[in-house]
C-alpha cells in the first residue's frame, strides 16, 4: 500500500512541478532523475512538505493537551435506571513521534447527571494510545486503567452511601484527522466498565475532541 502512495505522490509532484525527462537524456540520467522523484515525493508523504501535515506521526511529538465531548450509553444492569448522558473528558500527556502517546485522563460520563438512577461517573485514568503512523487519516487503538468514581444526591443502592470508589477502565478505538504539524480532531469510541453499588456497570461512549501537541525537542 506504501508504494503505491509513494507512486502517486510522485506522480502529483511530477505534475506540480512540470518534472518531465528530456527526450535527449541517456537512460542512466533518465534513471536518476525517477530515482530522485520518488525520493522527494516519499520525503513528502512521510513528512507532509513544506508547511503540510506530519503524516508518518500525525502531530510532531511534545507534550499534549486534548479535550472531548459526546454521548455516553450505558448498559442497564439489575433493573437500575439507565439514560443516555452527556459525556466530556480532557488529557494531558507527551505524544512520541512513533505514534504513541500516554496521557492522564479526566471523563464525567454523567453531566447531565442522570446517566445510572441519578448518579454521575467520572474515571481518572491513564491512557496508552497508538496511532498508526504510515495511514491518514489515523487509526488509533488505546487503553485506560484507573480509578472510577461515582457519585448521588441520595444512596447508591440499599445499604449503600452517595459515593462508591474502585478500580476501572476502557478500551478505545478511533480515527485521528491531523491539520497542522501540532493540532488534530478525533472521532473516537469506548467501552467503560465500573463498579457502581455492588453492580459492574458497562457505558458505552461516542465522542469527538481536538488535540494539540507542543514543547516538542526542536519543534
């Protein structure tokens, strides 16, 4: 699949630039000028040319900072009342010129809040993605693991107080858009599990954000 991008680059940069062997070349000349072509048009689909988009990393590496809003569905689980919600989230973290990015991140999956019979969730957790570097726009996969926290005007459950802590995660999957050398949009899926009042709670989120990543080594 690379080659043929790298084919068709060269074609597009052989046509803006008005490259065109002259008839009266030997083959070996001939030869040397494709040979450059294809390394100036792989030069560009690996680093977006001048002033275009870092394709082979998205963003340029350094620190980031992203923010992300959309729906939350979760699962009814034990007859307790479950609604759709709002969802918002922010991270900040490095992003590594490979793809890879780790991030703490903040989630409330209850803004509204009615997302479980009144309570509203919210995860702190650290969040591991990588973006397929070579692809646009990216594909990521990510993980979060940390700590969920949900909280109610009133009980949780019988027997329960109006805040319940414990251990909780995500597993993710997205496309990244990236604009410039250091801003990009998401659009991005996750599978939340928590433990709310003696029940594990499964939420389903849908949402979409924008990241800039700055502070990189010589950026």
């Amino acid at each position: 699949m690379r080659a043929f991008e790298i084919a068709g680059v060269a074609l597009f940069v052989a046509f803006t630039q008005g490259a065109r062997a002259d008839e009266s070349l030997g083959p070996s000349l001939a030869g040397g000028a494709l040979s450059d072509l294809l390394q100036t048009a792989e030069g560009r689909l690996l680093h977006g040319g001048s002033g275009g988009y870092h394709v082979s990393g998205g963003p340029l590496s350094g620190y980031l900072v992203g923010v992300d809003v959309g729906a939350a569905l979760p699962l009814a689980t034990g007859g307790v009342e479950a609604q759709p919600s709002v969802s918002l989230a922010a991270r900040f973290g490095y992003q590594f010129e490979n793809g890879l990015s780790l991030a703490l991140r903040y989630e409330d999956l209850g803004l509204s809040p009615n997302l479980i019979d009144g309570a509203q969730l919210q995860f702190i957790a650290v969040n591991a993605r990588y973006s397929f570097p070579f692809i646009f726009p990216m594909p990521f996969v990510e993980a979060d693991i940390g700590l969920s926290i949900a909280t109610s005007d009133g009980p949780l459950g019988p027997g329960q107080g109006s805040t319940s802590a414990g251990p909780g995660g995500a597993l993710g999957v997205g496309v990244s858009f990236p604009v410039t050398h250091h801003f990009a949009i998401d659009v991005s899926a996750r599978d939340w599990l928590a433990p709310v009042a003696g029940e594990v709670f499964q939420i389903f989120s849908v949402e979409a954000g924008v990241w800039f990543a700055f502070g990189g080594a010589g950026k």
